[in-house]
C-alpha cells in the first residue's frame, strides 16, 4: 500500500483581508487563512502544507462528551414528577377537608395543581409547593362528591387517585373538630371531652384546617392555650383572634353537651360566646318531672302574699254631668238607660275596601247642665189668706238643694272629626279596639 503523501506544496496567488489563495500543482485552488502563513510570505511565495490526524485528542473529546450525556441522562432522566396521592382529612354536613403529602416534582417545574369536585375544575391551589391540604365549603348535607387533584409541570401532566365522598348528615356528630381555649370550669371541660369521645369527634389546643368551633368561656388567653397578645393575661388570646379571622364560630361548651345530648348537630345561635344558652341544665343534674313541671308551695305561697299585699286597683268612673236641679214633674219620671252600644273592633288585614263607611254610633240622651238659679226679687205682700195658702203649700214641697255654679263639672268637648278619624286610623295600625265616643251638647 502506497504511503499517503504527508506535505503538499502550493504557490500563494493573492492575500485579501486576510484570506489567502493557494494554488496547487494540478490547478487546486483552496482558501487559506494568511495568519497561519510562514512569515513573510507574499503573493507568488511557495509554501508546503502538512496534514496529519490528532487519534488522541478525538478519544478524548469523544470520552467528555458521553460523560456529558451520562449525567443528563442521570439528572434529569432517571427520575419524573409523581402523580400526587390525595386523602380525605375530616367530614362535616357542608364542608370537605382534603390533604396529600409533598409533589414531587423531580427535575420539572411547576405549573399549576388544581382541584376537580365532580371532573370540573374547582380552583388553583396557592402556594403547591408548601400547601399540602385545603377545606372545600358550601356543600350539600347528605351529598356525594368526587375529587381529584391535577397536576401539570414541564414534564408533563399528571392526575391524582380520585376519592368519591359522602357529606354527614345532621345526626351524624363524628365530623366536629373542636379546638378548645380558656374554660373557666374544668368540671364542664372534662363534661365536654367525654362527649366528644363518645361522638367520635375529635379536638386540639390548636387552630387547624379542620377545626369546626372555638370553644371557650371567656376570650383571655390560657397556659394550655393560646398565646397572650400584648404580654396582658387577660387580653384575647391569639388563637381567639385567629378564629375571629377565620370565621371559626366562638361556642360555648354547653353546645357540646347539646349535641351529645340530642344525639344531632344542635344550632349554634343560642350557644355563642357572652349569650346565655337556652338550656344550662346539660351539665348539670337533671330534676324530675314533677319538681320541673309543679310550682313549689313556697313558692306558691309567696305569689299569693304578694298579691294580696298589692292595692286593689281603682277603676275610674266618668264624672257625674247631672246635677240636682228643681223637682218638677218631669223629674218623677225614670230615666231610660241608654240603649247598649255595639262593640266597634275594626283590624287591618292588608287591603282596604273603598266602600267603607265609618259606622255611626248612636247618641246617648243628651244632658242638659242646669241652669243656675236667679236672684229673687222683692214681690209686693199678698193677701192673709192667699199668703196662708201658699204657706201651706211650701210646708207640703220638701226642700231642694242650690246648686252654686262654680261647683258645677263640665264634661270635655267632644272630638271633632278629624281627630275621631286619626284615632281610628291609630287603632287599625296598631290593631286595637275602638273606644266608645260620648257627644255632648254644651249649650
């Protein structure tokens, strides 16, 4: 075999912007670079050009370079992001607590981790990479759902186990999750704890995702619970206010003893922090029937004295408008009591009739004040025996008591009728009864 020619031999033709043009012997025209020409060499110089194969160093690129791969392929090859396992936490009637250990991403980047209830997309939750729970609210009691977590990163993208829950319904108690604060009585504490043992509810000195209620007697801070705000020991704790933030409902622990004693979820107006509870005998030892239902005779006895030691209410009676005047013959006759007057009850039910006529009440026998008797005059003497009879007669006549005028009462003007009218209209908007209406002549 012929031994390959190491040098060949050109004849330099031109330099240009430092590129030079190099002829061969059988008319081969290359592109060389001038810098790598000898020193001094110009156009028509002849130069040997030598090309020999470097075995070394193309082993030890080629070595650097499957090293390279080998680590890529370590690094970002051997290892993939993990499709993220999700749990249920706790259960209530309305709400979901849901939580999943740390995503493991690998080599990827996050991009979103999304929660599905029902295969629709529900919310982003923040913070993926230090978030490992969230609580779902505004459910339906007694409801199924389906949930799935979602998780898409540059490597791909990659679903969750989905878990199919059912919500509580009322009686079933299981789900509270009490966190409990400053209760001034350990006796109803210790009460409170059984109950929820025997609930199958849970509870903890601390706020936590699934906690339900705040219970406590007083908002000051414990040792066994929250942290005192401002280094004052009867200031809110901190984990009062926490659950003020929140919208944690503030309970007291009677309501417990409501629910374990009912056997359901008892509401929880009535049993809120500074309200008195409806029932405060739960911790306490229920009274038989009958000392709950029969008053004591004590008692009985009591109310009896104090309704005797009362003063027997006066009713007032209406002023009398008539006075003793002179007998005459008119006045030997009774007087007819006035006929009874019907019951006028009117009540407002919504609409109005446009017919509608006030009715009209029937006038009591008008009662003519007496006329206040004249100053006599001195009359011319009679004759002996008219003066005899007439003095027969006033000895016969029984004496009749004046009446002085300034003694005489006289009753109130009547209502005009715009004020009837506005007290009716006040009685058919509060919806009371009609008072008797008296007219009374004055002249």
């Amino acid at each position: 075999m012929a031994r390959a020619q190491d040098s060949f031999t050109f004849t330099v033709g031109k330099l240009d912007a430092g590129m030079a043009i190099l002829l061969g012997d059988r008319a081969h025209l290359i592109e060389f670079p001038s810098v790598l020409l000898p020193p001094g060499a110009t156009t028509g110089s002849i130069v040997n050009i030598s090309v020999h194969r470097n075995v070394a160093q193309e082993r030890k690129r080629d070595h650097e370079f499957w090293s390279l791969q080998e680590d890529i392929l370590e690094t970002f090859g051997s290892q993939s992001p993990e499709n993220p396992q999700l749990e249920v936490r706790n259960v209530t009637q309305t709400s979901v607590t849901l939580e999943w250990p740390a995503i493991k991403l690998a080599s990827a980047k996050l991009r979103s981790l999304d929660i599905y209830k029902n295969s629709q997309r529900l919310a982003s939750i923040p913070n993926a990479l230090t978030n490992f729970s969230t609580k779902l609210s505004g459910l339906s009691v007694d409801t199924q759902y389906t949930f799935q977590l979602l998780l898409r990163t540059s490597a791909g993208t990659y679903p969750s186990n989905l878990i199919r829950v059912r919500t509580h319904t009322i009686a079933d108690t299981s789900g509270i999750s009490v966190c409990f604060a400053n209760v001034t009585d350990s006796v109803l504490l210790e009460n409170a704890k059984l109950a929820l043992k025997e609930m199958r509810a849970k509870w903890s000195d601390k706020i936590q995702i699934d906690t339900t209620h705040f219970v406590c007697t007083t908002p000051a801070v414990t040792p066994a619970g929250a942290q005192p705000a401002g280094g004052v020991a009867a200031a809110p704790g901190a984990e009062y206010q926490r659950a003020l933030q929140l919208s944690i409902p503030v309970v007291q622990p009677q309501w417990i003893l409501a629910c374990h004693s009912e056997k359901k979820m008892v509401p929880i107006s009535g049993y809120y922090l500074g309200v008195t509870p409806p029932n405060s005998g739960y911790s306490q030892r229920p009274q038989s029937m009958s000392q709950a239902s029969l008053p004591s005779s004590s008692a009985a006895h009591k109310h009896s004295a104090s309704r005797q030691s009362l003063p027997s209410i006066r009713r007032p009676t209406p002023p009398s408008a008539t006075t003793q005047g002179p007998i005459n013959e008119e006045d030997d006759e009774e007087e007819q009591p006035p006929p009874p007057k019907p019951e006028m009850k009117h009540k407002s039910n919504g609409t109005m009739d446009r017919n509608f006529k006030f009715p009209t009440s029937p006038t009591q026998a008008q009662v003519v004040p007496p006329v206040p008797s004249l100053p006599t005059q001195a009359r011319a003497p009679k004759p002996e025996h008219e003066a005899g009879s007439n003095r027969t007669n006033e000895d016969d006549m029984t004496p009749v008591a004046v009446v002085v005028p300034s003694s005489v009462e006289v009753p109130p003007p009547p209502p005009v009728e715009k004020e009837i009218r506005k007290s009716f209209v006040e009685s058919e908007d509060g919806e009371e009864e009609v008072g008797e209406t008296v007219e009374i002549d004055l002249r």
